[in-house]
C-alpha cells in the first residue's frame, strides 16, 4: 500500500532533508525587500544578493543610498522577522 501524504510535508521533508531552508529564506527575503523599504529605496535598488549572511544592496542614487544607510539597522530588523531564523547578519550598500 502506498504511504499517502499531503504534498504540504512531502515538500517540507525535502526542504529539510536537502537543507534548502536557508536557500529559500534568502530569496524569500529579497522578495520582500520593495515590501519592507517602500515603493521609492525599492525603485532605485538594482541589484540584491546575499553572500555568508550578508545582503549586498546595489542602489543608483546617493541620496537614496544614504537613507538606507541611515536605516539599515531597522530595514535589517524588519527583514529578519519575516522569519524564524536570522537570515542576514548585515547590509552592504554599493
């Protein structure tokens, strides 16, 4: 007889067994960086990536470039919560 399961925790054991957790939190966390900084820091951003913990933020204008650095500590905050781990460390602008 075959073991029948929800495809919910089918797809969860495998996240686990893979150790894909991190992966998806990450990118999961670049989707919700134009939730988290707004319409405008999101419209300037062009280019997201995380390396070792560390979200790597390429933005085009200086202006906008320094609010987020005046905000990193709490854009950093409002993005770690999203989850149930700490998903990055720090916050690199270019």
């Amino acid at each position: 007889m075959q073991d029948e399961r929800p495809l919910k925790s089918v797809i969860q054991q495998f996240v686990e067994v893979y150790r894909l957790k991190t992966k998806l939190n990450q990118y999961k966390l670049i989707d919700n960086w134009s939730l988290v900084v707004g319409k405008m820091i999101a419209k300037h951003t062009k280019h997201l990536s995380i390396k070792k913990k560390v979200l790597y933020v390429e933005i085009d204008s200086s202006i906008v470039r320094n609010e987020v650095y005046m905000l990193k500590s709490k854009i950093m905050a409002e993005l770690n919560s999203k989850f149930d781990q700490q998903v990055i460390d720090d916050i690199i602008l270019k």
